[in-house]
C-alpha cells in the first residue's frame, strides 16, 4: 500500500522504526495531490517548501535519537479558517483573499511543537458558511467518492483530503455540523469536541459560542491521536475549558458490554433516507450484539433546533464580521466617493451571497423591535435543548443518529434552495447549540456506493467514551473504505 493510504498511527510507528523518512512521506503525500486534485480541488493554499523542510528536521532529530511526539514527521491540512503564521488564511473569501497572518493559532502551535508537516490550506464554504463547500470564492472541492457530488461542508476540503489521501489527517471547524456531515459525506471519522475542550484563539470566527475546532481521519485512533494533542487549556481564550484531559488513544477500549445507547425517536423520522436509517440501526444492532443496551428516548425540542441554530450562528455571524469593513485589514473596493461608500462597496464585492445572506439575517433579529421576538427566543429554546440532553444522559451514556439524513447530493442541485440546503443540518446543530462533543464514522454504503455516516454524542466532555464507542464498532465494520480516483 502506498504511504499516502495509511494512517497515522501505522505511519508514526514506522517513522519511530526508521522503516520510512518524514520526507519520503511528504513526497508520497505531495505526489498523491499532484495526481488527484484537479479531480478533487481539496486545497486553497499548498505549503510544500515548507513542509519538505519540516520534514527534513524531524528527520534529522529522529536520526539523533531524540523523543518526539508520535504524530512528529506526519503531513497534516489545515482549514483556511485556522491562523497559520506566514501561511495565506484566506476562508474562501475575497475578502481576505491575500491575507497572510503575522501569528499562529494556538492549534498550529501545538502542531508545529509536535513536530507535524502542514501540507497547506483547505478549502471551505466561505467563512465557514455553508454546507456544501459550493459557497468559496475560489472552487468547489468535490466528492472522492462521486466527483459530481458535494463533500459537505464548510469543512469539505478538510473531509475530502482525508479520503482522497491528499494528507494523512487535517484539522476542520464546527459550529453546526461542519466537520461531521463532510466527515459522513465523505465516508471518514470526524470528532467535534466539547466546546471548550480546543482553544479558538485564532480560529477566524463564525459564531463565537458555537464555533469548535476538531480532527478529521481515517480511523477512530488517528482522530484520537490528534485531538489528545490539540486539546487543552489556552489562557488566550476566555471559553476555555480549565482541565486535565486523558492521552484518548492509549485509553481506547473497544468493550461496549453495559454501555447505554439512547435512540432519539425524532432523528428517526420523515426527512431521513431510508438507506442511511437501516444503516445506522444495522450498527446499533451490531453494538447490541456486542453487550450494548439501546433505549429509545425523545429530545421533543429537537424540532426547533434549526431554526434556533440559525438565528443565533447568523447574529453571531452579523457581529463578527463586522469588522470586514476595508479599513484594517483584507479586501478593499477600489471605486468610492466617501467612507460609508467604500464600507458598502468594500461589503457589497468581497463577500459572497451566503454570507451577505446570514449577516442581513443576523442583523434584522438583532435589530430593535425583532430582538425579543426572535433572538431571545432563540436563546431559551437553546437553553431548553441543553437541558433536555442534561437529563437523558441521566440514563444514558451515549446517544446514536444519522449524521446527516442523506448521502451526498449533486453539486448544485441545492445551492438556489437555502433552506433545502440548511436541512442537511437537522441531526447536528442540536451538539453545538447544547456545546457537547460528537462524532460521525462510516457505517455503510448507500445503492450508489456513497459513505453512510453514523453520529455518537455525548455528555459534556465525554470524548473518551465516544472514541470507545466508535472505535468498538470500527473493529466490526472494518472502518475506512478508500474511493477510487
């Protein structure tokens, strides 16, 4: 099997027995993209100078001996939404299209110390909006397993890496879903931790109190590896969780017997395919089978998730992006008469009619007169959600669902019907609004062969356990399927 095809954890054991260099997997990673990204269009920003260089020096140290960390000398992508210092963040925007930030996000610095090759930028719905990635300024990154087919998004290029072998694991954002429905889409594993648990201090914001970085990867013990070394305490972020956190791959167990598993009755209902329902509950049955007791439960509010979720990430978003303006930083229109034109002309020519869509969204809830009719509202229903998860994890240990109620749709055959489009995020806005950790891993095909994506949530900060839990069913399922490219 070529380099580029296995995982990190097999990967970083023969980098530590010196049965292959850093380099020679950065050039096998490399080589891979050069074949299959005109197919896929993954990437926004290569940084392979940099990353042979990388790979040189670690190389070079673990030549002299020296103790690394075990994901040292491994390529990683990175979302264009995460700070790299010297390295282009543009989001897939226009508006920030030849940014090039004087500093890291704390993530990259915890990625540079560990010794990992960053292999470049991947592409996004802009500003992390979207969930198709058909709404960046630069491309539209495309389905390993369907090239006509959507990745997901926001974080598609980060998912379609992954399963293109275009980089071995990657780092994408999450604030309703945007690393878990590619993650589905795109047949790979995908965690969304606790809010909290990974610093945000150079994530570029969508929706502050949403908003969560997370891994991507093959298998259930690459994305452990990655998130026991992203995770953590940052006192340059004011939501960060102050607690010690478990090395998640040396406590992964793959026993189940007297695990809980609840069932929610309304992610089970109209609007999920029939295909994906049968898949899911075929690995339900498949845990059952292993010790795992399953009880149906019910998250009435459920319901009215997306319409909460969406009043409150666009006010977020509405506030966050405010400070796009022409003035400080990024894109600047170049025809004006006065400053309150150039503001409109600056807005009006670097954004994008998603974004535009969810700010003029965000705006008018805010806005006096709607605030109490809408955004507060939101607020308590948001409450109510959190509150409702709070007691059924009373009884169980962790809840099952589709992570998305489809396969993946053609390209395009969404993107003039937002809210048809917004639907693809029904099962997994709920984690953000409740701020509670989950995850999607494959467990099945559909008729056309597209990855069927099974989601795990858990209690507040519960990661170890859903690990557990996915990587238990992993060794039934026998996990990633490579797409033919």
């Amino acid at each position: 099997m070529e380099l580029f095809n296995k995982t990190a954890v097999e990967l970083s054991s023969m980098l530590k027995n010196k049965e292959i260099s850093s380099v020679d997997l950065t050039n096998s990673v490399f080589d891979r993209i050069e074949k299959v990204e005109g197919k896929v269009d993954a990437y926004v920003t290569l940084n392979k100078e940099n990353a042979l260089l990388k790979a040189q020096e670690i190389d070079a140290k673990i030549a002299n001996g020296e103790e690394l960390h075990p994901l040292a000398g491994i390529p990683i992508g990175i979302k264009d939404n995460i700070s790299t210092k010297g390295l282009r963040t543009t989001c897939s925007s226009k508006m920030l299209e030849n940014y090039v930030p004087p500093f890291n996000a704390t993530v990259m610095d915890k990625i540079d110390n560990a010794g990992m090759v960053v292999t470049g930028k991947l592409n996004m719905d802009e500003f992390a909006m979207g969930s198709s990635t058909e709404n960046s300024y630069f491309k539209k990154t495309k389905n390993p397993f369907d090239e006509t087919r959507i990745p997901g998004g926001s974080s598609g290029g980060s998912a379609a890496a992954v399963a293109a072998s275009e980089a071995i694991v990657t780092l994408g954002s999450d604030t309703g879903g945007s690393i878990r429905q590619p993650a589905s889409y795109c047949g790979v594993v995908g965690l969304k931790p606790t809010y909290g648990t990974v610093s945000r201090f150079g994530l570029v914001a969508f929706a502050s109190s949403l908003d969560q970085i997370g891994p991507i990867g093959k298998c259930v013990e690459d994305v452990a590896m990655l998130q026991s070394l992203i995770c953590g305490y940052d006192k340059m972020d004011a939501t960060s969780a102050y607690r010690e956190y478990p090395d998640f791959k040396a406590n992964l167990s793959s026993d189940v017997k007297g695990l809980k598993i609840g069932l929610p009755k309304e992610y089970f209902g109209d609007g999920i395919d029939e295909y994906v329902k049968v898949s899911v509950m075929n690995a339900v049955k498949e845990l059952e089978k292993n010790g795992a007791e399953i009880r149906e439960i019910s998250l009435p509010s459920t319901d009215y998730a997306l319409s909460s979720y969406y009043i409150i990430s666009s006010a977020e978003a509405s506030s966050n992006l405010a400070r796009y303006d022409g003035v400080k930083y990024g894109f600047r229109a170049e025809n004006y008469d006065n400053l309150i034109d150039m503001y409109e002309k600056t807005r009006s020519e670097g954004f994008g009619d998603e974004v535009k869509r969810r700010i003029m969204l965000g705006t008018f809830v805010l806005s006096s007169g709607f605030y109490d009719a809408y955004y507060k509202k939101a607020k308590l229903l948001q409450r109510r959600i959190s509150a409702e998860f709070s007691e059924s994890f009373k009884d169980i240990d962790v809840i099952a669902t589709p992570t998305v109620p489809s396969t993946a749709f053609k390209i395009g055959e969404n993107i003039g019907d937002p809210l048809k489009m917004y639907a693809t995020d029904v099962c997994t806005v709920t984690i953000n609004i409740a701020g509670l950790p989950a995850m999607s891993i494959p467990c099945g095909y559909d008729n056309a062969g597209l990855p069927i994506g099974l989601q795990l949530i858990g209690d507040k900060f519960s990661e170890q356990k859903l690990l557990n839990t996915a990587y238990a069913y992993e060794k039934l399922f026998g996990g990633f399927k490579l797409p033919t490219l």
